[in-house]
C-alpha cells in the first residue's frame, strides 16, 4: 500500500505543478536601497527605449512617405 500512496503523492505533485497550484507566488518587493534604486533605473532605461523606439518608428515612416512621394512625382511628371 506504501506504493500506492507514493504514486498519489506523485501524480498529485504534478497535476499540481501543471496548474501552477504548487508554486509559491514570486515576491517582487525590493528588499534594500539597492534594489529600488536599481529598478528605478531599469524602469527609466525601460521608458527612454521606448521613446528612441517611436522616435525611431517615426523617421521610419516620414523616410518611406517621402521615397512613395517621390515615385509618384516621377510617375506622374513623366507621362
């Protein structure tokens, strides 16, 4: 009967472990000055990123708006 009772262990483990019941939660509290200050400079890379990347996004555009611009000026001047 041990055995039996070692596989309910077993099976109840995993059918745990794959709904994530058996998982504690992660704490994500800072626990010294180090780790906010840490964050908050991660967090302020984090936003400075996505401003280069709209920045970025936006040159982007403005370059294929005028590369269709001028194709069509071509096109246009040349019939």
């Amino acid at each position: 009967m041990t055995n039996r009772g070692d596989a309910a262990l077993r099976r109840d483990r995993m059918v745990r472990s794959r709904q994530g019941l058996g998982r504690e939660p992660v704490d994500l509290a800072p626990v010294s000055t180090y780790e906010v200050v840490t964050r908050q400079m991660v967090e302020a890379l984090s936003d400075d990123l996505q401003e280069i990347k709209g920045r970025l996004n936006s040159l982007l555009g403005m370059v294929a708006g005028a590369i269709v611009v001028d194709v069509v000026l071509r096109l246009a001047g040349s019939g």
